[in-house]
C-alpha cells in the first residue's frame, strides 16, 4: 500500500510548486520584485486586496453599517417552507469556513511570516467581508427552485451573468467540485489522526496507526458521514446547526481560559503582532512580501471570501431579500478570522515559541505539534494541559469534519448545474465519500501526502482568478439590489429591480 501512496505522491509533486508560482506571480519575476514596495504585492494580493477595499467604498462600508442588521436576521425566527433558514445558511458557511486552517494556517502563516502576518489576516477579513456580501447576494438573486430546496452559488451565477451559456455553468461546477475532491482527503485524515490522539491523551499510550482501532474509526466516520450527506441539504444542515456552535464555543472559551492565565503577555501580542506588520526593514525589504503573502493567503483558505465556495449556502437560505445573506455571509467573515483566527495567533504568539531558544527545532515540526507545543507553554501543569489538548483536539477534529460535510454537500449543489437527476447526484456524493476515504487510508498507512494536499492551495487560487472577475461582472446589480434593500420602501425584489429579467424565483415569489 505504502508503495501505491508514494507513487501518487510523487506524481502530483508538480502542484507545490505550481501553486506557489500561481500565489507568487509576478514577484517571482526578478524585474517586477526589484520594483521598491510594488514588487512585495503578488497578483493575487492586489486582486483580494484591491477589491475588498473597492467595493468596501462602493457598498458604503456595508461589513460595519449592515453588522447590526445581519446579527438581527441571524437572531430572527421564521417559517421556512423553501430551503433553510438565513441562520442555518450561515452555520453551514460556517462549517466551512471555520476548519482546520483556522488552526494550521494561522500557526504556518507566523511561523514562515512571523506575528505581522496575524495583522494582514485582520485587513483581509476586513475588505474581504465586502467581497463574501457581494458574492452572497449574487448566490440569492440567481439562485433557483429545485423540490424544496434552493440551488446555487458560483456554477449558477457564473453562468446567468456570462450570456447564460451552458458550458460556462458545467465549467464552474466541475472546477468547485475539482477542488472540494482535492480538498476532501485532508479533512478524512485529520478527522480520523485527531480522534486518535484524543485516545492517546485519554490512555496515555501511543496508538498505531495500522492499528484495529484507526480502521474502525475511520469505518465510522464513513458510514456518519454517508447517513448525512445522502439525507441532502437540510440533513446535512441539521448536524451542522449542532456541531458548529458546539465547536465555536468550546474553541473560544478554551482559548479565553487561557489568555486570562496569561494575561500579562497579553500586551505582547498586540506589540508583536503591529510591530511585525510595520517595521520599517519589513516594508522596504523582502519580508514584507512575505509577511503580507501569508497574512492574505492563510486569511483566504480560512474564510474564503472571494472564492465563491461559500455561495452554495448563501443560495440555500429562504431569505426575505438577497441583500439580507450578504449581510450574514460578511459575518461569517469576521467570525472566522477576527474571533477564532486571532485567538489561534494568540495562543501561537502569546507562547514565543515562533522566537525563543528553541526556535529552529519548533519550526521543524509539523502544524498541528506547532499548536499542541505553544498549547503546553501556556498551560501550568501535565494534567491542565491534557485537558486543554483534549479539548482543541476535539475542536480540530470537528473542524475537519464539518468541513468534510460542507464539501460533499456544496459539492452536491455545484452538480445541479450540469445535471439535476438523482443518479448523478448520487454519484457525485460517492466520488466524494470514495476520496475522504483515500485520506483516512493514507493516515493508517501513516503516510502524509502533502503533495497531493498543496491541491488546496492551487484550488483556492484558480477559484479566486476565475470568481472575483465574475463579481465584478455583476457587481451593478448587487449594488442596485444594495439600493433597493437600503430604501426599504416595501416593494418586492424582483427581476426589474435590478435591470434583468432572469431573476425567475424572485419574480414569482412577488407575484404569490
């Protein structure tokens, strides 16, 4: 087996690199990275960047003005007759969006950029969230009807607003579902390597990985996870709805516990964090590239705003107006990385790890030991931080799995726009139980596959070149919806509300 996995492994040796090129492109062009400060900026910043701050300022701030509103719509009960609820849409995002990256990421980003990559996490969140409202109100105006549920997102507004050709549709979904199969078996394998370690936290014996037990919880998390994702969208929902909060909270209160037992490094933070971002040998030399990079791209893979891989919920809810997902989607932005990303920074900075004595041996180790390791500074005693490890294990280990759930299920969607019939849907939802499979194979043969994995960032990167260019395509009809939903005259959202007349859903949701 191992042979089999090191054959893959090398075969897609090629996707490091390539990603990386894709992420770094033009500074990795000696003419432009001469070019003082500008030759720091990659593409892909400036594109994430760029438009974050561009339609921060066309939508009038709407991340601060409209945070109020959407707290309101999330806390707001109602009947839904259609699809799930505006909160259910958003613990969905959010099982998305809240994932390992928010663990590993952010412990990866200050060990290769240092604490100034926590800051440019937060600016990107920041204008990112008007970028996640603008592609959460294009996932509601284009979404369509199918039995009782809502499908739609990036495949189905892609298409409506590229002349409505059918191949565009089929692209898109086939490139979603191409990156969520990429995806999937690093969720399997951190699923399945975290319930692990919390047996070995709870005998205080090593586990082996080719061991009876590993088989058997990779067997359960299987046949769980092929119970919810064959129940469709409201079943997947519905776990979702229990474990998201569940997570969040235990992250953030375990988390708080310790910042309070640490409250005098506290001030330290902040200083390294907005020390490492401004240094003036950091803005005017190469780290500072490096710094930014991290911060943008770690901030992105957590909260993926701008990806349009987030749409599919936003399409899923039975919202009132569109404009009323937008709001909520931009939450989930703030939620991911201003509260769960920086809490994970504070525990990565808060133990100096990343700058004391044993700096370089740090630095050696994988992610996730990165954590557990600054976990263990902050945490008086052996038996405290047992439980303390425990406790974020579990937390990573729901992570990974809501995430598992969310890239089947959106997986699902994306496949609507090519084909409706239940067999390909099916099939569509085997393909993906069949590749988190493969990930909890290469955990018990204890083999990581972190070519295969850099899939992940390649697919971030090609969904963000191909998506924002199509929000801004349709960036005039989510401000004139923006403009309707401020006025708040009473008139129903419609095709003729914003120039169009391809808005069938919302058509005859005003005619009823």
């Amino acid at each position: 087996m191992q042979e089999v996995f090191q054959s893959i492994n090398g075969i897609f040796s090629f996707i490091g690199p390539l990603s990386d090129f894709l992420w770094d492109f033009p500074t990795n062009f000696e003419w432009y990275a001469s070019i003082p400060v500008l030759g720091n900026f990659s593409f892909a910043i400036i594109l994430l960047l760029g438009s974050g701050l561009f339609f921060s300022f066309r939508l009038g701030f709407v991340q601060v003005r409209g945070f109020k509103k959407g707290l309101s719509i999330m806390t707001e009960k109602r009947t839904i007759d259609t699809g799930i609820s505006p909160l259910a849409a958003f613990l969905l995002s959010s099982a998305m969006r809240v994932g390992p990256g928010n663990i590993l990421g952010v412990t990866g980003a200050i060990a290769v950029g240092g604490p100034g990559a926590v800051f440019w996490m937060w600016v990107s969140a920041f204008f990112g969230m008007a970028v996640a409202y603008m592609e959460a109100v294009l996932a509601q105006i284009f979404k369509e009807k199918k039995d009782d549920e809502f499908v739609g997102g990036l495949p189905f507004y892609g298409r409506k607003l590229l002349g409505n050709k059918a191949y565009v549709g089929v692209f898109l979904s086939l490139l979603y579902i191409l990156y969520a199969l990429c995806c999937l078996p690093a969720q399997g394998f951190n699923v399945v390597s975290s319930v692990g370690r919390m047996a070995e936290i709870v005998t205080g014996s090593s586990i082996a990985t080719d061991s009876a037990f590993y088989y058997i919880v990779g067997a359960i998390t299987m046949l769980l996870t092929f119970f919810a994702v064959f129940g469709g969208i409201k079943k997947v929902t519905k776990w979702t709805d229990k474990m998201v909060p569940v997570m969040a909270v235990l992250y953030v209160v375990t988390v708080l516990v310790l910042i309070l037992l640490n409250l005098n490094t506290v001030p330290y933070f902040f200083k390294a964090v907005f020390g490492g971002a401004f240094r003036p040998e950091a803005v005017f030399g190469g780290m500072f590239g490096t710094v930014l990079a991290q911060g943008v791209k770690r901030g992105l893979m957590s909260n993926e705003a701008g990806q349009g891989t987030i749409t599919m919920s936003a399409a899923a809810a039975d919202a009132k107006h569109p404009c009323e997902q937008g709001l909520l989607s931009a939450i989930g932005v703030f939620l991911d990385t201003m509260i769960i990303c920086t809490l994970s920074g504070f525990v990565v900075v808060m133990a100096h790890c990343w700058d004391g004595p044993n700096a370089a041996a740090w630095a050696e180790m994988d992610k996730l030991p990165k954590f557990t390791e600054s976990l263990a500074v902050l945490t008086p005693g052996t038996a405290f931080n047992a439980v303390v490890t425990f406790v974020i294990t579990l937390c990573f280990c729901l992570f990974a799995y809501t995430c598992l759930l969310g890239m089947i299920s959106f997986s699902e969607i994306a496949a609507n726009r090519i084909r409706k019939d239940k067999g390909f849907i099916n099939g569509v939802r085997i393909v993906g139980l069949i590749v988190a499979a493969f990930g909890i194979l290469c955990n018990i043969a204890g083999l990581e596959l972190g070519n295969l994995w850099a899939f992940s960032d390649l697919g971030n990167i090609l969904i963000v070149f191909f998506n924002v260019p199509i929000v801004y395509v349709g960036a005039k009809y989510v401000l004139r919806a923006a403009k309707h939903y401020d006025k708040n005259d009473g008139t129903p959202f419609t095709s003729e509300t914003i120039g169009r007349d391809d808005c069938q859903y919302w058509d005859e949701k005003a005619k009823n």
